[in-house]
C-alpha cells in the first residue's frame, strides 16, 4: 500500500484495503498489519489508520481479536462483489484476439481431464536424459555474489559469451555463416519469430507458412496483422511454385519439416533462395529439431547456401535442454540487425543473464553436444519402436512419413480407411493417451487427416502398451463409423 496524493487519507487508506479484501488480494482469515506499523510504514498518524480499520470492521469486512490483532474476516464476501465477473461482461479484446485465443486452444476445457498414462505429445523433450546436476552447478557459479553484485542490465543481442558460443556452436554443428554480432539471443523461437515479425510485418502484409505447419507461428504473424496462406508440402518440403507471388514474408522448417518430418530437398531449397531474392522476400528459416539426427547429416541450411542476404536462421535450446530453460536465438543479414535489436529493446529489453552466461559455459565446455550425442541415441531407439509398431499394428489405418530426426514423427490416414479422427483421439484421450491429430496442425481446408505422435516424454516401457491402447481406440472407431 501507499499513498502518493494527500487529502482524505483516512478515506484512502479506507479505499485500498476495501479493494484488497474484495479483490482478493488480502484474503479471508489474514492478519493486518498494526495500526502502529501500519501508520509507520505511511508516514500518517495512527488514528487515521485506526478509523479506517474501525470503519471496515463495522461493515464487516474485518474482525478484531483481543490480543490476537486485526483479521479479514472469514464470511464470504460474493454479496459484495464476485471475485469474478458474470459471463459476457467486462472490456472485451478485439475480435482478432477473440479468434486467435479460440484457434490456440486457450479457452478453458469444459469437464474434467482423464489423466494422461500415455504421454505422445509434441515436441516434449525427455527431461530425465538432461545432466540436471551439472547444470545446476553451473547456474551457481554464476549467481555467485561477486557476480551479482556488479550485474548491470545488459544489452539487447544478449550476453557476449553466448552470442560466440552459440556462432560457434552452429558453425560447427550445421554450417551456418555467423559471428557473434550475427546472433541476437531471445526467449526461445517464439520470441525470435515476433521479433522478426515487428520488424517485417505491416498490416495486411502477406506471409506464406507450410502447410501442415507450425501453428503457433501462423497465430503469431496473424496477431500483428499478416494475411496467412498455407503453401503447400510435398515429399520434397515447401512447393516453391505456390507461393503467392507478393508475399514477403516465408516461414518453413526445411530440415525437418514441421509436422510432417520430411527434410527440404536440394533443389527445393535453391529454388527458394532464387524466388526469395527475385521478390525480394525474407525467409525465416526455423532449423526445428534438427541436432537430433538418427542418420546421415543433413542438407545444409538455407542460411548457408545464401549469398543475398534474404535468410534469417532461428533455432531454440527449448528442445535440446528443457523447456523450461526459454532460451531461442537468431541470425540475421547485417541489414536488419539494427531494426532487430531495436525490437529485442522494446520488447523485453534482454534475456535473463546468469542463465545464458551458464549455457555459454554448457556449449563451451562440450556439455551441451556430449547431451545430444546421448540423447539422440535414446530418441533413434524410441522412433524405431513406434515406427515398427505402426508397420505392424496399425496397417490398416496409417501410413508413416518418412523421417529421421526430431521428437516425433507423422503418420497419414490411409484414404478409405472409414475411421473419424477426431473420434480417435477423443477416444484415446479417454483412455489415457494424449496423442494430437494432424488436422490440428493445418490451418487451410480440408484439413489433412492423420497423427503426429511424440517420443520424448514417454518411456520405451510405455511405448507398446501405450500404442496398443491406441490401436483399440481406432477399432472402436472403426465400429462406430
């Protein structure tokens, strides 16, 4: 509490305790402070505390206790004002936002959850295979007083060692052109994405995602005005030929297409580079999931085989470490640096410091590329055993995507195959199997129709149990088509 204006204070003091009580902000049962220390704390007297306590206790919203102090008192307060508004009422968001939260799945459930026995979801790295230990010793040498004492707020691009660290580490791991000045370091991929999206975007601009694709990505550029086409993915990634023509804005995951997990071909790539410069378009090339690599080494980037300076290279640590752990970075042609920095600024000013100053001692150190060598091994297993489960179990409704890399891989509904999707994985929520359908991932009519089925967050042990429930689920179906 605190009272920056003078006049009525007892009526102020009254005001803000009557709002925190209502509010919720004080609680039914808390103790107040004393009028004494309150008084102290306002630079008022103490009987101008005392008549406001008086006043609110004779209106029942507080109760004294001799010798105990003054309490909110524990009757139900709704008479006075709900805690939350009725349905309807209130300061409503513009329409788009409306549309927006309803699209990402915001809006709360309606009935209880059955409790997920089976985790396939997406994109969920195993947190057990992370070396949690080494990590947390390495987070406290950085927050060790010396070190604290002296911290500053820094700048924008983010901290200088990560900035080297992460040009480094992607130079060597997959061939991109980068210095340090090159990097800007963000809160995950999803923040580097609206970064980029402030800096390109204008009201009613055009910008082109994969279809299937990522849908947060499409909600994003949405929110800050973008017209969104889906182009179409083919087994050789995005088709460069429907890409409308004054577009200026291209998102694609070339080396393992999101959802689908097939890579980008050569040709496909170059293709896009040429139409990105002859347009004179940006291609924001998110490198998803690419580090864990079952097989031979991928095609080299986007960002690398560019001479023109239209790529922008996004890649995140969310998946290669924890989720938890938000931190993305960038890297951008020199000619957009500056605009990007200004973005970063105003957007959150920096990224958290002792965290990135720990994960440049990660990668340095070989930390973070000895955790992924471990984990992809883990990863190959998992993706092996589903995929010969689908093979075996699942022929006469599915037919796997072609993939070697990622968390999960995609699997199509045979055409005939006379099963409801969504009856799928209604039933197998049901069961206790959190599975997506692919239809979730489309964001264009008629939405494709399969599963994207993730491996990071459950056991080998659970992966068969796991799939033959699921497979009950699509007989079921198959008997209520």
């Amino acid at each position: 509490m605190s009272l920056t204006e003078r006049g009525d204070l007892t009526a102020r003091i009254y005001r803000q305790l009557l709002d925190a009580i209502l509010d919720g902000r004080l609680r039914s049962g808390e103790r107040l402070p004393p009028t004494r220390e309150l008084a102290q704390r306002l630079d008022v007297s103490r009987t101008t505390v005392t008549v406001a306590y008086e006043r609110l206790t004779a209106e029942g919203f507080l109760v004294g206790q001799v010798g105990a102090g003054t309490f909110v008192c524990a009757e139900p307060l709704n008479r006075a004002r709900p805690r939350n508004a009725p349905a309807g009422s209130g300061v409503r968001p513009r329409r788009l936002w409306q549309s927006i939260t309803a699209a990402s799945g915001a809006a709360p459930s309606s009935g209880p959850v059955p409790p997920t026995i089976y985790d396939f979801r997406v994109g969920v790295p195993d947190a057990r295979l992370f070396p949690l230990e080494t990590w947390r010793r390495i987070v406290a040498r950085e927050l060790r007083p010396a070190l604290v004492h002296s911290a500053i707020y820094d700048a924008p691009p983010g901290h200088a060692g990560l900035r080297e660290a992460i040009a480094r580490y992607v130079g060597i791991s997959r061939s991109v052109r980068a210095n340090a000045d090159d990097v800007l370091v963000t809160q995950g991929a999803q923040q580097a994405l609206d970064i980029i999206g402030r800096v390109l975007i204008e009201p009613g601009s055009c910008v082109a995602v994969e279809e299937p694709g990522y849908h947060p990505a499409r909600l994003l550029f949405q929110s800050l005005g973008a017209r969104v086409t889906g182009v179409p993915v083919d087994a050789e990634g995005l088709v460069v030929a429907a890409i409308p023509q004054h577009a200026r804005l291209v998102y694609v995951t070339p080396s393992h297409q999101f959802p689908l997990g097939t890579p980008m071909s050569l040709g496909r790539r170059a293709a896009l580079l040429e139409w990105a410069e002859r347009r004179g378009a940006v291609v924001i090339e998110d490198d998803y999931d690419s580090e864990f690599r079952f097989e031979d080494r991928p095609l080299e980037p986007l960002q690398s085989l560019d001479r023109s300076g239209h790529v922008i290279y996004v890649g995140s640590f969310s998946k290669t470490m924890l989720p938890m752990l938000r931190l993305g970075f960038l890297v951008a042609p020199a000619s957009l640096q500056p605009a990007l920095r200004s973005a970063k600024r105003l957007t959150d000013w920096y990224s958290e410091i002792p965290t990135q100053a720990a994960l440049a001692r990660f990668i340095d150190e070989g930390l973070l590329a000895r955790h992924i060598r471990k984990a992809t091994r883990e990863y190959a297993i998992r993706h092996g055993q589903i995929l010969t489960i689908l093979r075996r179990d699942f022929t006469d409704w599915l037919e796997p995507v072609p993939s070697a890399a990622g968390l999960h891989l995609c699997a199509r509904l045979i055409p005939g195959a006379g099963v409801d999707m969504d009856r799928v994985t209604a039933l197998a929520r049901e069961a206790g199997i959190a599975v997506e359908s692919l239809a979730t991932f489309c964001g264009e009519a008629p939405a494709q129709q399969g599963l994207v089925i993730g491996y990071g967050a459950i056991p080998p042990e659970r992966i068969e149990p796991g799939l033959r429930r699921l497979a009950e689920s699509f007989r079921a179906a198959s008997q209520d088509a």
